[in-house]
C-alpha cells in the first residue's frame, strides 16, 4: 500500500468550502477567541520578545498540512512514529504524560495553547528541559476558519510569542484546533516560519471511549511515519494517559523509533 493510500484510508474529513475538517478535537469545546489583535510591523525575534514582538521568519505557503513524519527522517531498517500531544499544557494531565514519555526514553511534539502556557510557563519548560518539541496550537483554541486574516494572524502569532518568550526559542510547529486548516491559515502560519501539521493516526481519545479503544486504534492504524495524534489537556485525559501506558511500550517492541514531526 503506497503512503498516500495509507493516509488517505485513516483520515476522517469533510470539505466544506475548501476547508479540511479533520476529527481531532472535534468533541472539544473551547472560550471564544480573544479582542481583535493590533497589528505590528515584522521584525527579527530576540531570545525573549516582549509580548507585541511578532516573530518572522517566512518560509513557503503550504497547500496542505504535513500528515506523516518527512521521509527525511525515516531511519534504515527501523519504523519512525511521531507522538503528538494537544491541547496542554494542563497541570493534572501533562505531568503524567511527561513521566510515561521519560520512562521509555522517548520524546513527543506538545501543541500547546497559549493561554494555557501562560498560565503555566514553568510546564512549556518541563516539555522543553525533557527534550520535547513545542508546537503551538493558537491561542483560544479558535475554529480559525471562523475568522479573517487578522484574528487567524492573532491566534497563531500570540501563542507563539508566548512560548517563545518562556522558552526563549521561537516554536516553528503549528497545528490548527479541529484540523480546520485553510489558505489563509496556510499564509500567516509561512509569514511566521510556522510549518503546519496535521497527523494520520487519530484514535479520537477527546471523545473518551475508553483506554483500551484509544490505544487499539492507535495500534491498528499506526505505520511507518505515522503521526499520531493524541490530548494532554482540554478535558479528562486520564484516558489518554492509561492508553500511552499501554500502546508506547507496545510501539517500542514493535521496532518504532520515537522521532518529530
Ligand atoms: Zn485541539
């Protein structure tokens, strides 16, 4: 089966006016965005921008998101899975997920949403100090194909002020809330140096149906490349949380290597 077959059987999505709606996160429920941003000229981020900072490094439009890890980053003779985390930081879930990631040695992608890693800057470098990629996620967790360019702009550049400004490095990942990804999101994501990724393996854990069924469908639909997609805040992640107990050690005796997206 060819890789575009492979995606193409497990990603659940409707078009609607152009727009993909993938699954994740669809269950969630979310604040309303937030007031009407300002708008700033683009400069070079320092280490610590203060918050008007807008980052800038433009790289190409994409037309569409990233669903499976670069074969760039396919190892010889072993599988490669990228393990990603949405929604967090949130201070019950994200501490279990880090202990379950460190004790099989393997990192994760976290997108964070930027309200909550303001509100918990000291987790966004507990994921940093543990050798994890932080992505963004907005900043309201906002449907962005609600919204013009200006909010779209907004959502995605103040989360990524945010995590820079605790970090100290500028994210370069971004995945859309409700895989709602659009032209426009693709233009302001490359206008930031924002590379935009999706996943391939949804095992839909927002919904809650349970652990077993979570890690089941991890590991059914899981291949070379996989991106998986997976919650560590937004709702009760104890679910999430039971099912990486089970399907990462699962993923490491089936010959997986932990790598980004
Ligand atoms: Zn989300």
């Amino acid at each position: 089966m060819t890789q575009r077959q492979r995606c193409g059987s497990r990603r659940v999505f409707l078009t609607l006016g152009g727009l993909t709606l993938l699954s994740g996160c669809a269950g969630e429920r979310r604040p309303a965005p937030g007031p009407t941003p300002g708008t700033h000229p683009p400069s070079s981020p320092p280490a610590s921008p203060p918050p008007s900072s807008p980052p800038s490094r433009r790289i190409p439009v994409q037309k569409e998101p990233r669903y499976v890890v670069p074969a760039s980053s396919a190892r010889k003779g072993s599988k490669v899975v990228a393990l990603t985390l949405d929604d967090g930081p949130d201070p019950t879930y994200t501490p279990q997920v880090l202990a379950i990631l460190r004790k099989y040695h393997v990192t994760a992608t976290f997108f964070v949403i930027g309200k909550s890693a303001a509100a918990h800057p000291d987790l966004i470098r507990s994921l940093v100090d543990a050798g994890h990629a932080v992505g963004t996620h907005t900043w309201s967790h906002a449907n962005l194909s609600n919204l013009p360019a200006p909010k779209v702009r907004h959502e995605i550049r103040r989360a990524v002020e945010t995590v820079t400004a605790t970090t100290g490095r500028m994210p370069d990942l971004f995945r859309a809330p409700y895989g709602s990804w659009s032209r426009t999101v693709f233009q302001e994501c490359a206008a930031m140096g924002q590379t935009s990724i999706a996943w391939d393996v949804d095992p839909r854990d927002w919904d809650t149906p349970g652990s077993q069924h979570i890690s089941s469908r991890v590991l059914d639909q899981v291949g070379n490349r996989s991106i998986v997609l997976n919650h560590d805040g937004g709702g009760d992640r104890s679910q999430t949380v039971q099912a990486l107990r089970h399907f990462v050690p699962v993923l490491i005796d089936s010959g997986y290597k932990f790598v980004g997206v």
